[in-house]
C-alpha cells in the first residue's frame, strides 16, 4: 500500500472513531438527562417541615424528615423558597396514591398549615389546621419566574423558580373530611395571606411595636434638628445611585439594639435619636393587608396590557408603586420583617424630628444602641481619678456604683 492510500486509510479510521464517540457520548447525555416532576408534569406532593405555625406531635428537623422518608423509599428532592420567611421545603416525586393520606397526616403531625399534591396538571392545597381544616383549593398550571420573585414562590436544583396556580375563591370539602361544609368565598387580603401552599398564619411581632423604642440614624452632618429623607441616595457611592432618587424618598433608622452595617457607619459623625412614638409603620414582609401583592398584581396586569411579560416587572417599579400606596393609606413608614439584614430597619417618608444627637464614638460602630460611649468613657476617668486620689484600686466598681447611680436618679 502506497504512503498515500495508507494515511487517507487511518484518516478516515480516525474520522469514523470521533463520529462514533460523539454519537455515544451524545447518547449517553440524552439518557442520563435527569426528569423533573415540575417540568414534566408528572405526580407530587410538597410540604414542609420547617416553621410550623401550630403545635406538633413530634419534633423533627428537616435533615430528620428527608432522612425519615429517604430511608422509606421515597424520591425526594429538597428546594429553597420564601413565603414570607425564607424555608427549605420537600418535593416527593411520583409518590403512589395510597401513600398521599400517610405525607399529609406527617405534614398535618408536624404542625404545618397545608401541604400540596398534583398529578402534574392539577394542584390540590390541602389544609391541615384552623378554620379551613378538611378542605382544598384547586388549580392548574404553574408560574415559572424569570428572576427571583419578591416573595411566594419555590426554587428547584436547577435554579427554576416556580408558583403553582391555586383558585382562592373556591373552596372544597375533602372527600374524608367530617368537617361541616363552610362559606367558599374569602376576603382578598385573607386569600393572599394565604398564597400559596405555605401558609404562615402566625402573626409576626414586630421589633418597632412599642412606642418607646429607640430609632437611630447615622450621618456624616452634625447639628440636625430633624432628618430630611429628600436626601435619600444623594451621597451614596455605590451601584445603587446610579438609581437616582427615588419617588418616594425615605430616611433610614436602625432599632437601638441593631448593629448597621460599615457602609452606614463609616464617615458619620453623630447618630441621631427617635422613638417609634405613634409612627404608622407597615411590615412588607408579612403584608397583612396585601397591599404588595396587589401592587404587584395591579403592575402585572399593566404590563401585559402593553404585550409585556407580566413576571418581569423591576424591583424600582415595584417599590415606588408600593411606597405610594402605603403613603396614600396614611402610613408613616415600612419595614422588612423576612429580610434578615432589613427586619431591624426602619425607613420613614417624611421629616423627622429627632429627640437627641450623640457625637460618633468607635465603640459606636460594635454598638448600636443609645449609649453615649463619650458620656460613659468621662464617668470611667473620673472613677480613676477619684480613686488615685482617695486610696482605692477598684475604679471600676467606683465606676459602676456611679452609672447606677446616675440611672437611678441619685447623682
């Protein structure tokens, strides 16, 4: 064989192996591509194990139930969601029929509110406790989000958020429930209070419930009477000024026992004290009156009138609608009960006249609350001074002994 016959020989053996390792690898991808109940509309159950807001047989952890239900043969899947507080829940795919009566007994038993079963295009919220004990909403269809969703909503492995549809106006009896038929129809704050298969129905406590509490806000100004929130994001330098001010402006004020961030701290020279006082201030996270849920609802409802994608509405866009409408409803301010790094601030509309100024001392930044570090610092080189010059070595008894004076009224 000639030098030339012999490399187009190999050439084409060559050509045939990478034709065929592509073809298996590509066939080895097609079916080891995983299915998802979601996406594939095939049977299941979710629940969760986490925040139960009624009392429950047996504490379980949900490490505890996604081990408990692993070891029983279930397929289960774990998925990160916000219905008003951030959770984990449980997917269980395709579980047999007779096992759902046995999922919403364990759900029911650990103190949760509801659970959820589909076949893939019908959805059932099963309601375990309270007033709507033995009875469903249906619906069909899911909500696939864009972006993150505000609030209701699950996430699965792949980064998928998701809503299910459910019809709040109607409700049904469970066919094994003894429970005597009730009024289908429900106000519409209560239907969103309810949305949607996670119920939290606990009242939150608000940290800004008491009249009394200390409110503190922190800037690089010294000698203001009262803080203007026309200000808002006139001295910020990071990515949000590019924002510009928004609508509504807000002034923003840490609870006395918080600790502020050091994008807040640094470059202040007085912090600024208020109280609560009789300030009308709305929690967002919990939206008790479904006021968000409505602005979003009332957005979507524009944007798809203009061929918009209704899911796709912007976090400024939303807050400006949902500011306005607190303000028209005569509240002061809001804050953000399921946002750990919010639920401790407080941002308020108007001018605010504050009760006190304390200069920044560099305890302040460790410290958030009303303790005047200058005041308290003076007091500690008087004790010594005292001390020194009377004989004594435990100034700091001397030191404390004078606090509890001065609180105490004795001075």
């Amino acid at each position: 064989m000639s030098y030339r016959k012999t490399m187009e020989f190999f050439q084409a053996k060559n050509i045939e192996k990478k034709e065929k390792a592509m073809f298996y690898q590509s066939l080895n991808k097609s079916m080891s591509k995983k299915t998802h109940s979601i996406h594939d509309r095939t049977p299941h159950f979710i629940f969760s194990a986490e925040n139960p807001v009624h009392p429950s047989k047996f504490k379980m952890t949900h490490e505890e139930v996604m081990d408990f239900l692993d070891v029983r043969g279930y397929k289960i899947e774990e998925m990160n969601g916000k219905y008003g507080d951030h959770e984990k829940s449980i997917l269980i795919h395709n579980p047999s029929k007779y096992s759902i009566k046995h999922l919403k007994q364990l759900s029911s038993d650990l103190g949760q509110d509801s659970s959820i079963y589909s076949d893939g295009y019908n959805h059932e919220l099963h309601f375990h406790h309270g007033d709507s004990a033995g009875q469903h909403v249906k619906g069909q269809g899911s909500n696939f989000h864009r972006f993150e969703p505000q609030d209701n909503y699950s996430t699965l492995d792949d980064g998928t958020h998701f809503t299910h549809n459910l019809n709040f106006d109607e409700y049904h009896k469970d066919r094994d429930s003894m429970v005597p038929d009730k009024p289908s129809q429900m106000a519409k704050s209560e239907r969103i209070k309810r949305f949607p298969y996670l119920r939290k129905s606990e009242t939150v406590k608000s940290p800004f419930s008491k009249a009394d509490t200390k409110l503190i806000h922190y800037s690089s100004e010294e000698g203001l009477k009262s803080i203007d929130p026309s200000f808002q994001g006139s001295k910020r330098k990071d990515t949000s000024s590019k924002q510009g001010i928004p609508a509504h402006p807000m002034s923003f004020f840490y609870h006395e026992d918080s600790e502020p961030e050091s994008l807040v701290t640094s470059g202040a020279k007085s912090k600024y004290i208020t109280s609560v006082g009789d300030k009308k201030l709305y929690d967002r996270g919990v939206d008790t009156e479904g006021v968000g849920a409505s602005v979003m609802e009332s957005l979507r409802d524009i944007a798809s009138k203009r061929s918009i994608n209704p899911n796709v509405v912007s976090n400024d866009e939303y807050n400006n609608a949902l500011h306005g409408k607190l303000k028209e409803m005569g509240y002061h301010g809001i804050h953000n009960s399921s946002l750990p790094s919010m639920k401790n601030v407080v941002g308020l509309f108007g001018d605010v006249e504050i009760d006190s100024e304390h200069k920044m001392h560099p305890n302040d930044f460790k410290n958030a609350n009303a303790i005047d570090h200058h005041e308290a610092e003076k007091n500690k080189e008087n004790a010594k001074s005292f001390a020194k010059e009377n004989g004594h070595h435990n100034y700091k008894f001397l030191n404390n002994l004078s606090n509890s004076l001065k609180a105490e009224g004795e001075e």
